[in-house]
C-alpha cells in the first residue's frame, strides 16, 4: 500500500486525529484536530488565527499526530507551516459541517495548515492473528523506525519462530528472516534467541 493509500485512511477514514506540540511549560499538549485534505505533499488541516494552538504552530513548525478507528491507526511526526486560506475553499466543499461552525465570512479567523515533511506508521490490528504495519514517509522526511533482523550468526535453529506471537519469521532460510509487515517489534525473538543474532537497527 503506497504513502497516498495510508494518508487517504487518515483524512477520509478516520479523520479526527490527535495532534502534539510543546506548551510553554515544556510539556506536551494534545488536542483532536480534523484532517480536512491530503494529496501527494502531505496532509491539510486549519486552526482558528486566535488559539494557543495556532502559536503552537507558528513558532514550534513540528507536530506528532496520530488517529485510529476501527484497529486501524495511523501516526506521523514532521513539520508544518501556514498555507493562509490557500485550499480553504476546497476544504469547505469536501467538510461541509464546516460551513455550520464558520459560516458565511467568519471563516476569515482560519488558516490552513500542511503537514508536509514527516514520516510515521500504519498498523492494523483487524485481524489479530495477523497484524499489518507498513512505514509511511512524506516529503523529504528520513524514517527513524527501527525493526528487528536476523544476521549471519542463525544457526536456524527456530526458537525465535517459537517466541514469535504472530509466526511472522521465515525459518526455512538461514538466516532466518522476519516479515516485516507484520511484526509486532516486541523483541520475544531477540531475547529467545540464544546466538544473539537478532538486533534491532534502523530502516535503511
């Protein structure tokens, strides 16, 4: 499933998502913002100019987002900047409860958002005995995911297919080597393997 395909999920499947930034204590700070758009350069939301969130936004130009609904979830961590009512028009058309909240000008007090640079996950868990999970990258954004691989010190000798909750490593190969879509990185095969060949290392 391509990058467009998981973004598609986010703002028309699940649609109201959590947002992050960094309050003036230092801490973080979340609120449900609806995700109005996407296209291939990211995703589109708006903000009313008079929140602390709108400054948030201006000053920090980094968010972490995440949504989920039907044990389908989508997370993304990256940077945002001001679009100005470029796209607001487009974004009344397709959210028309919009129109109800800021109706007639009183939509002059928005201003659009665009997630532009980030990279984040998908992962379903609709079907429990075998979960999906699938990097997402947008922009120019570098993934900093990690997943867990077999090197060259497997003797094959199968006791991470006997760890692994969802059987997800192919132990027919030496090395053996773990399907990375579904893999829940919770590390069993790692600690059952007696060799020490399993480590975890970031996506390349």
């Amino acid at each position: 499933m391509a990058e467009a395909n998981y973004l598609r999920i986010l703002v028309e499947d699940i649609h109201s998502a959590t947002v992050a930034t960094i309050g003036a204590d230092g801490r973080p700070q979340t609120r449900i913002i609806d995700m109005m758009l996407w296209d291939a350069q990211g995703v589109y939301f708006l903000t009313a100019k008079g929140k602390t969130f709108f400054q948030q936004l201006m000053e920090q130009r980094f968010v972490a987002v995440s949504a989920t609904k039907d044990k389908k979830a989508v997370s993304l961590r990256g940077k945002v900047r001001s679009i100005g009512c470029e796209k607001l028009d487009e974004i009344f058309e397709k959210n028309a409860y919009m129109q109800a909240i800021y109706p007639r000008d009183t939509r002059d007090a928005l201003e659009v958002f665009h997630l532009y640079e980030a990279e984040g996950e998908f992962f379903d868990i609709s079907d429990p005995s075998s979960v999906a999970r699938a990097s997402i990258v947008i922009g120019g954004a570098r993934s900093t995911e990690s997943d867990y691989f077999v090197g060259d010190g497997c003797i094959g000798c199968k006791l991470c297919y006997a760890a692994c909750p969802q059987r997800c490593i192919d132990v027919s190969r030496i090395p053996a080597v773990i399907d990375q879509a579904h893999c829940l990185h919770c590390g069993r095969c790692a600690e059952a393997c007696a060799q020490r060949a399993i480590e975890q290392k970031e996506r390349v």
